[in-house]
C-alpha cells in the first residue's frame, strides 16, 4: 500500500476524496463524509459495497495459474513491449491507470519503464489484488468494477493500461487528462492456436481488433498498433495453467485436459500473438 493515498482517488459513495486516515492500528482510506475503507492484511482496499458485483471475479485456482504461468516468463515479451510503447506515447507519466489489473504482472513492467509514476490497480477479484499489492507495493491496490463510475477523479491519470480485460471507453476518456493514453491489449487469432482445441479454450475472433477501435470511436484517436508475436516451448503444466487462468476454467473439465496433457511427448511450440493498440484521448 502507498505510504498516502493521493486526491486523485475519490470515494465511492459520495465522491469525496478518498486520503489515509489518521494513526491506527490497520491502514485505511476515508473521505471527509467519514465513509472509511480498511485495508485488508494483504495491503488491498475493497471499495465495493452493498451488493457488491454481479460479474464473476477470478477465483483462487485461476490467480494461482495466472501466477504460475507470467512468472514462467512466456508472456514478458509482449509485456516488454506494452512497457515500451506507454513509456515512449507518455514519458513524463505521473500517473497510471491498470484497468483490469489481474495480479499487477502487466502494471508492474510498464512501471519499472516509468519508476516515478503513481500506479493504481483495478480488479474485482480479491485474490488477484493480494498478489497484485505484493508486487506493488507503492501502488494503489483497489478491489472495484470497471463497469461502475471509477472511483478517480476527472482527468486524473496519464495513462490507462487495459490488458485482456473489460473496456469501459467512457469512463478511461472521464479519467484520463488531455493527451492521455489508453493501450489495449487482445489476443490475435493465431494466439494459442496450437493448444486451444487440446486444453478445451475458445476461439478468437478475427475481428477483436477492429471491435476495440470501434467501441472507442469519438471518445479516443487511434495512434498506434503493434503486433507482437513469437513462439513459446510450453510443457504440459504451462498448458494446464494457460487453460485454467482464463474464461475457459469455469467450463473445463479437468480430469480430461489432464488425461489428454499426460500423453503429450514432451514440450510443445506454441504461438503467442497479441494486438497492442494505442489510443490517444480524444
């Protein structure tokens, strides 16, 4: 958790500031309306409340797999390069955004290429936000829905990361400053292809790419997109974590992916393949 929370976050309740409040014995956020957040022990704050959300968060054995498979390395190219692309749109960065933050592995790259930006992460799910305040632990780690009203203030942030994760366009354009940056990241067709059938995921659709800009238009400019690709040498228990970190976990069944992984021979090529689009706020 941040040594002090910055008036850039506003509580969800009344819109007020949300900043560290007074001495005690556990970390929290409150506004001058007295509404308080305690920080959970592992260093998030959770700022839902009453029913909460209807979407499905990520559960434990899917954060789990996600941990396992990021930390294998397969995915640092692609993250290598979103770093790369953010630093160079918005250099002087002050302030970044990770909508959809998962476990903080993709806001964690792009921070080491901007080490004096403030960095806040997003997720509904409590068990990616405890890994997600581990690894960040100067970030603001916020247990909320991208779906709601973001509890930031207006033109508040420099840059908003959204890495294969729910777009809310008009609320990234309410928070970002003029000039800001939005970078969308989706997976291309060719991703994963060799195992989608094998570990029982779903196909991508050719036209991801041109849906996100198109869900974006007259609230954002397109400015750039790269295309980043290589081959990974997954083994059986890189498959089963990339099978199981993602929407197909709910559905999968289990017992057979591991009958079918057992009787692979060894390691296997697959393809990663990622769009990365830049946008610049409108």
């Amino acid at each position: 958790m941040p040594p002090a929370a910055s008036p850039l976050l506003l509580c969800p309740l009344c819109r007020g500031e949300l900043l560290a409040a007074g001495p005690g014995s556990v970390p929290a956020l409150s506004c001058p309306q007295g509404h308080r957040y305690d920080a959970a022990k592992q260093g998030y704050f959770n700022l839902l409340t009453g029913s909460g959300t209807k979407f499905q968060a990520d559960t434990a054995e899917m954060v789990q797999a996600r941990v396992d498979f990021l930390s294998a390395g397969h995915y640092q190219p692609m993250a290598n390069e979103l770093a790369r692309l953010v630093a160079g749109s918005v250099p002087s960065a002050p302030t970044i955004l990770d909508a959809g933050a998962g476990t903080g592995y993709y806001l964690d790259v792009v921070n080491r290429a901007l080490p004096a930006a403030e960095a806040v992460a997003l997720d509904i799910s409590k068990f990616a936000l405890r890994r997600a305040a581990r690894a960040l632990p100067h970030a603001h780690c916020l247990v909320w829905d991208v779906w709601r009203t973001l509890p930031l203030a207006d033109a508040s942030v420099d840059a908003v990361l959204n890495v294969f994760a729910p777009r809310n366009a008009a609320e990234f354009r309410r928070v970002l400053r003029p000039g800001g940056i939005l970078a969308v990241v989706t997976p291309q067709p060719a991703h994963l292809q060799e195992i989608r059938g094998l570990a029982g995921m779903l196909d991508i659709g050719d036209e991801k790419e041109s849906r996100v800009a198109g869900s974006l238009e007259g609230r954002f400019d397109p400015e750039q997109t790269v295309h980043c690709e290589y081959l990974m040498h997954l083994r059986a228990a890189d498959i089963s974590n990339a099978a199981l970190m993602g929407p197909s976990a709910r559905h999968l069944d289990r017992d057979a992916l591991r009958g079918r992984l057992a009787e692979l021979p060894g390691p296997v090529a697959v393809t990663a393949s990622f769009a990365l689009q830049l946008f610049r706020a409108a």
